[in-house]
C-alpha cells in the first residue's frame, strides 16, 4: 500500500504542475497586460526547467581517493569522494551520499550536498573512525537530484568499488633469544632454530625495510651505490613454525580481535629477528607462508583475513607430517579438549610443541598442567 502511495505522489505533483500552469495562463488570458503574461512565463520556463532536470539523464563518474596506502585497525583514515560530471547537468541541489558497510569502522560526514554547482568537478571528504581489521569494499554510492522546490527527486545507486585492507595491530615483544624459557609474562619467549652466522652466504640481493643492519652487505652497497642485503642459505626442514588456530567458538570479537594482535605481534618479532620461521593459519585448512620482510605485507594479509571458527583444526592431517623435527609455536584463542587432540596430533609426529596460552586463567593453568606432562611446554603472555 506504502509502495503504491509513493508511486501516486509524483504524479499528483505533476498534475498540481499543470494545474498551476493553466491557472496562470487563465489568468493572463482574461487579466491581459504585461504583468499577468511575465507571470505565466516566468512559471512556465520554471516549469521546463524542472522537467528537463526530472527528464535528464545523469552522467557522473564518481572515484574515492584514499591517500593512506597501510592502515591499521583502531585508526582513522580519510576518504575524498571526487565527482566529474561528463556533461551540463541541469540541477539545483544534488546530495551525494557514500554507502560505507558498517563492519569497516564508525563512519562520519560521508554525505554532502551541493546547491546551483556549475564546476565539472565536485569533491568532499570523510572519515572512518576506529578501523576494524579485514578486508572491506566500499561499494556503494547514492547520488540524489532534485529541482527548485524539491518536487521532483531522482535517485541513483553507483557501484564504485574500491578495496581497502585493514591490517592488525602489532608491537614488538622483545629479543627473541629470550623465547626459551618456560614463563614469561607479558612478552614471549624462544630461540632460533639456529642463528644467522651459522648458516652460508647464498648471495645479496636489494635491501628491504625491516632487514638487520648486520646484514648489509657493505662492499656490495658501495659497488652499486645502494643498499644490499645478503642472503643465506634455508636449511630445508628446520623452519619454526607460528602455527595460529582460530577456533575461537566461546569468544567474543573483541577477545578474538585482541589474540589476531598477539598473533602479528609475535610474527614481527620473529621478522625483526630474522630467525627462519613460517606463519601457518588455519582457515578451512592450513595457510602457510614465510616469514621474510619482502613478504611482510602479504603476511598481515593473511592475519587480516582470519575469522573466528566454531571448528578446531583436525587432530590429524598431511601438513603436520611436514612439522617432524620442527619447533612449533601453536597459538589458540580457545584451548579445551578439542584443540588438546589437535597438540596431541602434533607430538605423535614428533613436533617439538610450544602452547602460547594468552590467558592466564584457572583452566588454562590446570591445562598447562597436562601439557608438560605431554611433552608439551606452555609459554604464557599478557597483552
């Protein structure tokens, strides 16, 4: 009924329009003199001129700019909406609204309005407060004319994607030579496999933010006058992992959002270290990538993709074969009986398993208990 209604009003105005036009040129036609004709052309060039705005076809090409290339959850970023109309268009005001998805952040000022704009060009800028981590599309744009009296309103959705990725937070958690001993709180704690000198020169290659200054190849810099890294040798096998569950069926997005950060935390520090070491991910199945300053970004990427499962990861499968002989670091933001099969798992095929409990609650501490008794040893942290 609603629906119907809404249809009829632009018809009745219309109708009220014509109306109005045929009283004023009754008028004219029995009042005569200059007066009464202005008026019924004044009202009639209005009247064309709020057809042609109602009847023209809009032609905008809309673009969002966002000049931050790296952003972080819990920051703001500003986004310009930039609009270029391809030709005149004959309006009196025109809004444009940005449909920001509410998951990507609080969202400010992301409507303007622009009034009798003769400029190809029209721009406004908002912001999003408090970034949520993940992947987001800006979709979405809602562009809206109208004439003098607002009559007549034409509405227009745009699609305008534009991809823009939230990384987690992170900090430093200290030396990583520290990471051996049993407790430690807030920070981690254990060794490299092994160390950087015990491994052979392979070769160098361009310095990439986030390499040691102990690496930099010195000589070959000043050859070609820039900076060079070297590079040594992998020892196949020997690779520690950071093995992160995400089966978090019990917590609450803050609480999980809060083990993502301790996650990328304990991946940076293994980064600034340049101990070898892998990040696995347990999405529908293990993700696993290295750890290296070249592949930093696409490390926070797979950490920005995450989401809490309601499923551990298996007690058996192919990948931990892959860990024999390996340390691995298994972090969880939920650990009970499931994810204890799952560790189970990983020392039958001979992993050396360290638990990151990140809680230091009463039955993490009763489960610590049965994990040494595993074989297992548990490292506790604090935010």
């Amino acid at each position: 009924m609603r629906n119907s209604f809404r249809f009829l009003i632009p018809m009745m105005k219309g109708l009220a329009g014509l109306l109005i036009l045929g009283g004023c040129f009754a008028y004219a036609m029995f009042q005569g003199g200059f007066v009464s004709w202005f008026l019924f052309y004044s009202v009639l060039m209005v009247g064309l001129f709020i057809m042609v705005s109602v009847l023209f076809t809009i032609r905008f090409s809309p673009e969002r700019v966002i000049k931050q290339k790296t952003l972080y959850a819990g920051e703001h970023v500003e986004v310009e909406v930039v609009l270029r109309k391809k030709v005149f268009q004959p309006f009196i005001y025109l809004r444009i609204k940005d449909l920001a998805p509410s998951q990507v952040g609080s969202v400010s000022g992301e409507e303007a309005m622009f009034f009798f704009s003769f400029s190809k060009q029209l721009s406004f800028r908002y912001d999003i407060h408090s970034l949520k981590r993940g992947i987001h599309t800006l979709e979405k744009m809602e562009i809206t004319t109208s004439d003098f009296f607002g009559w007549f309103e034409r509405v227009h959705t745009i699609h305008v994607p534009t991809k823009m990725t939230v990384f987690p937070r992170y900090k430093q958690l200290g030396d990583i030579s520290t990471l051996q001993s049993p407790q430690h709180i807030s920070g981690l704690t254990a060794k490299p496999s092994f160390r950087e000198e015990d491994r052979s020169l392979a070769g160098v290659r361009n310095y990439v933010p986030g390499d040691r200054m102990t690496s930099i190849n010195w000589k070959q810099s000043a050859r070609r006058k820039e900076l060079m890294t070297k590079e040594f040798e992998t020892h196949e096998g020997q690779a520690t992992i950071l093995a992160f569950d995400a089966y978090a069926s019990k917590k609450s997005y803050e609480e999980f959002e809060r083990v993502v950060e301790q996650v990328a935390s304990i991946t940076s520090t293994f980064l600034q270290s340049q101990v070898e070491c892998q990040l696995a991910v347990h999405f529908q199945d293990w993700v696993v990538e290295d750890i290296q300053a070249h592949s930093w970004e696409k490390n926070l990427t797979l950490l920005a993709t995450v989401e809490a499962n309601k499923e551990c990861a298996p007690s058996i499968h192919p990948m931990y074969r892959q860990w024999k002989n390996r340390t691995v670091f298994y972090i969880c933001a939920q650990l009970d009986e499931r994810v204890f099969k799952t560790l189970e798992g990983l020392v039958l095929e001979n992993a050396r398993v360290k638990v990151c409990l990140l809680e230091m609650e009463p039955d993490q501490v009763s489960y610590a208990d049965r994990l040494r008794n595993k074989g297992m040893e548990p490292i506790y942290m604090t935010s």
